[in-house]
C-alpha cells in the first residue's frame, strides 16, 4: 500500500502532497499548514506554534525532561 500524503522539507522547499512552494522558516520548526505548525522532531503537526525559541532549546529540553 502506497503513502496517501506525504509532508517534507528539504533544500528550502516544502513538499505536502503534490504541491510545492518556498519554506517560510529557518530551520522547518513551526512551519505553518493551513491552521497547523509542522515540528520536524515528531515528524507531525501540532495544533499550536512551537513554544520553543530554536532547535537547541528544544533539544534541551528534550534531554532534561526524556522526551517532547
């Protein structure tokens, strides 16, 4: 069985189905889809932008606490 969708990012540009267009952030974090935020750690959207600042905030908040 095939994939039904597929979202990535890659080389400044954001691929979601058979649509593609220019990434609008840095990194990828909190890169925005109709009503929801993209997280690349998760690999899934989340219903509210990321509260984290960057990736190496995020990543330290990883190691204190074990996971997202």
């Amino acid at each position: 069985m095939g994939q039904v969708w597929r979202f990535t990012l890659s080389n400044g540009v954001v691929e979601n189905g058979n649509k593609t267009r220019k990434q609008l952030t840095f990194t990828g974090c909190n890169e925005p889809f109709k009503d929801r935020y993209w997280c690349p750690k998760k690999k899934w959207f989340s219903k509210g932008p990321c509260p984290f600042v960057n990736q190496r905030e995020c990543q330290n908040y990883e190691l204190m606490c074990g996971c997202l």
